[in-house]
C-alpha cells in the first residue's frame, strides 16, 4: 500500500512539475536608489501578480531585482518572462539587443531629464562652461548618470568626458555637495529636487534630453496573443475602481502604449553614455 501510495504522488508531482515550471517571472526594478526590501516590492506587486495570473491563466512570481548588472544579465539570459525596469539604458538594451518586447511606458515618466545644478553665482550655462570642472552624480550606473555622460559626451564633440565626476549614492545629497563648494555643479534626474534647488535660490544652468524610464517589457517568448493581453492589462487600470486601486498600491500614475520602434534613436544616444 505504501508503494502503491509513493508512487501515486510521484505521477502526480510529475504532472504537476510542468505546471509549476510553466510560472511566469516578473522581475521588478524600481531603481538603484528605490530604498525599500525585497519583501516590501513583492507585496506592492502582488495585486499585479495576482491580476496577470487569472489573466494569463498561470501563476506569476514577483522577483525584485535591485541591482541593475543583475538586472541586465537577467535579460541577456532570458529569465525574465516581465521586466518593469526603471533605467532607461537597461531596458533599452534588453528592447534593442535581447529581443524583449515593449509594454507599456509609465505615466509621469515619459520625459526623465538630468538637471544641471550650479550656484547662483555660477556663469554655467552649457557643457563648455563646465570644461574642467568638479560634478557631483549620483551613483556612476544610475540612468541620470547615464544621461550626464550622454549630455556631456555630446557637447564635447570629441567623445571624451570634459569634467571630474565625483559620486555620491543618492540624489538627494547632489544639492549639499553644490551649495557647499563641494563640486562646481551637480547632476539630478529629480524634478522635485531641481525644482527645489531653484527655489531656494540655485540655477539650472541646462538639462539633458529626455527619456523614458520605468518601462514595463515582456520575453520574445510572450505569445502575439498575451503580449496584447498584457498591453491591454497595463494601459486600462486607470479605466476601473479596481484598476486604479491597483494603481495606487503600486504608487504610479497608470501606463501609455508606445511604439517600441521609436527608442531606436533614444537607444543609440544613451548608449553613448554608458561606459
């Protein structure tokens, strides 16, 4: 009778082995400065999960994935059916060279920017003022970062980096390094931090181009059918009482459908800044 039973669960967890395997993973980033637990970032994402998974009909797993290497190897590799990453070089490389599909972008984040802070006393008003100069970034992998040496590297005309960058983990620290001498200028992707510095009395002396970040993508290996189910999903929520408290719970604003082919152009600016 025991082996009768042993081998009865052993049919059973054969058959239900594909099934289990068959789990979509949802890898979410939310940004390198985005301070708060793995734990937090998977409730926050289990309504969507949960949605996605009568959706889909098949169960879908949120992994926070923070470190953006990670992040990045994680779609070369494929192991990513969703990705919802914040830096616009990460998820454009996995649009543009891992054969991911675009979603949906996120509303409210369509026109990232990096903000060029100086002093008021400061005569800064384009790259060439800042030749040889002290700036203050966040993190060196960060998208405003990113952006910076996008911006810079552009306005040289020669490619190379006119100025010294000093590095700090957080944006919020970039306007102390400025006021107190600490950098000649600083870098934030924040509008409510540049919004801040100039009422306070600071300049933004420019800003870079804007792109898109917080894009929402999903595996070469999504079917036509789902991947317009999913695009449905994401730029609706706003449309119901359930949707928008779906909304709420994961703090944004809702999701737009964009044409992936137009950030072949952002793709190749942005890249420049990278290394």
């Amino acid at each position: 009778m025991k082996l009768k039973t042993l081998f009865s669960l052993s049919v059973i967890g054969a058959a239900l082995a594909p099934a289990m395997a068959a789990a979509m993973v949802f890898a979410v980033n939310e940004g390198a400065t985005y301070r708060v637990s793995d734990l937090e970032i998977q409730n926050k994402y289990k309504p969507v999960a949960e949605d996605l998974s009568k959706l889909l009909g098949q169960k879908v797993t949120i992994v926070p994935v923070s470190d953006y290497k990670s992040m990045s190897e994680g779609l070369s590799a494929g192991r990513f059916d969703l990705a919802y990453i914040h830096p616009a070089h990460i998820a454009l490389k996995g649009l543009a060279q891992d054969g991911y599909q675009l979603v949906a972008l996120t509303k409210g984040f369509t026109d990232y920017r990096a903000h060029f802070l100086v002093r008021a006393d400061s005569g800064a008003k384009s790259v060439a003022d800042l030749k040889g100069k002290k700036l203050g970034i966040p993190s060196p992998d960060s998208i405003t970062s990113v952006l910076t040496r996008s911006t810079l590297r552009e306005g040289a005309r020669d490619g190379a980096d006119p100025v010294a960058y000093v590095s700090t983990r957080y944006q919020d620290a970039i306007p102390f390094m400025v006021e107190h001498g600490l950098v000649d200028a600083g870098v934030t992707g924040s509008d409510s931090v540049a919004k801040a510095w100039t009422q306070a009395g600071g300049r933004i002396a420019f800003s870079s181009k804007s792109v898109p970040v917080k894009l929402m993508l999903a595996s070469k290996n999504v079917p036509a059918a789902e991947l317009t189910a999913l695009q449905n999903y994401f730029t609706s929520l706003g449309q119901s009482d359930k949707g928008r408290h779906t909304l709420e719970a994961i703090d944004k604003q809702g999701f737009v459908a964009f044409d992936a082919k137009a950030l072949a152009a952002v793709d190749r600016w942005i890249e420049t800044g990278v290394k």
